[in-house]
C-alpha cells in the first residue's frame, strides 16, 4: 500500500494564480482531511469529508475549495493564490472519524510570490 | 471548542538520556489521544494513542501517560537515539466515529545529542 499520496511535493504560485494539490489513499478510508502547517504552530484543519460526495469546512476554509467524487481522491484547489496562503500542506485519512487515527501524507510545501 | 497546549516547544537531550513532552487540553469530553511524530520533510506519524479507559500505554520505549481528571497527557521516550529527533505533536479528539475534528498541538522540537 501506497498510504496516502500528495503531489505536487513542492510549488511556488504567483499572486492570483490558481492550482490544485493532489491527494490520493488506497486504503479505502471514509474520512479525508486538507490541513496546513505553519511555522511554530500545530495543523490547522481546512476541509474534511466523511464520503464521497460529502465535503464539509474546518477551521480555516476561506480561499480554498475541494470535492470528493471518488472515496480515493480528495483535491483542494486555491482559486486566486494569496501570500498568506503560503505554507505546507497536508492531505490525510482514517477509516472513521474521531475514534481512530489519522495517516498523513508527505505534504506539498507551496511558496506564493 | 477543543484547545491543545503543548510544552516545551524545543527539548535537547543527551542521546540515552529520557524524553518527556507534555499536554493539557481543555474538554473534558475528550476521549482519544494520540502522539505524532514528523520528521524533516514528511508527514506526521502516528507513533502512539491513548484512549481515556486506560491510564498509561506503552511500546518499546515509548510510553504515554494520561490524566483525566487534571486533563493532561505525556509521551515518555526512554534511552534516547539520534533517529529520535523529529517534531513530535499531540492530539486529543472525543473519540467518537462521527467526529472527525483532531485537534493538535504546537509541537515539540526534540533533539538528540550525541
């Protein structure tokens, strides 16, 4: 098993431009999550969905869009890239929600200029 | 809603010697409890998790340790070795399958010295 995939691993955007980080799990896991890392602080959830079809905000969702047509993939696209936005960022699942652990991807670390 | 500290946020250690990071959290609903590990450049690992029926866990030598009724939990690393230096963070959820929130601490920049 692959566990769970992002690409790209590293992207520098420029301001307004737009892109999608990739995120894929072979583990047939119910629960994906987008979160970012920034320097000396924790992970900070952006979007989460519990299915396919099912997509649902998290703590900091503001500039960012995802869907989730099959239970393997889980994009998140930013539509007009902003400096605040650079950071690292994580794609993760688990079988189920809370009650289980999380298995994280190796991040896409992302620089807007 | 949930709120997770983490201390200290930097720890040198002499290789062999322990490790202990800590962690409050604020819920007392809070009922799962897990402790990554993420090394330069990668993911965070799942390396331990507690949940709140028992009150210490332990593998290897790694070992956490949970308070409820303070609300705090510990990861102990005995006879440290330089493959121990990472970032490790802690989480703490309700535990439950239908709540998906994890919330993480801010992380503890753990060095090995040999």
């Amino acid at each position: 098993n692959a566990g769970v995939t992002q690409t790209p691993k590293f992207r520098i955007l420029k301001i307004g431009q737009s892109m999608t980080l990739q995120c894929t799990q072979d583990m047939n896991h119910n629960y994906m999550y987008w979160y970012r890392q920034d320097p000396g602080m924790g992970l900070k959830l952006i979007y989460y969905s519990v299915g396919a079809g099912i997509t649902d905000k998290g703590e900091v969702p503001n500039g960012y869009n995802v869907s989730r047509s099959t239970t393997e993939d889980f994009p998140l696209r930013l539509e007009l890239a902003a400096p605040s936005q650079t950071s690292v960022y994580f794609c993760a699942s688990s079988y189920s929600g809370g009650d289980q652990p999380q298995h994280f991807g190796d991040g896409t670390r992302l620089s807007i200029l | 809603g949930e709120n997770v500290e983490q201390h200290p946020s930097t720890l040198s250690v002499q290789e062999g010697d322990s490790a202990v990071i800590k962690c409050t959290y604020s819920d007392s609903a809070s009922n799962y409890f897990p402790w990554y590990k993420q090394e330069l450049g990668k993911g965070p690992q799942l390396i331990i998790d507690i949940r709140s029926n028992v009150g210490e866990k332990k593998d290897q030598r790694i070992a956490v340790t949970l308070n409820k009724t303070a609300k705090h939990f510990s990861l102990h690393i005995t006879e440290t070795q330089p493959e121990d230096s990472a970032v490790y963070f802690c989480a703490a959820s309700m535990g439950r399958p239908n709540d998906y929130k994890l919330s993480f601490g801010a992380g503890t920049t753990v060095t090995v010295r040999a």
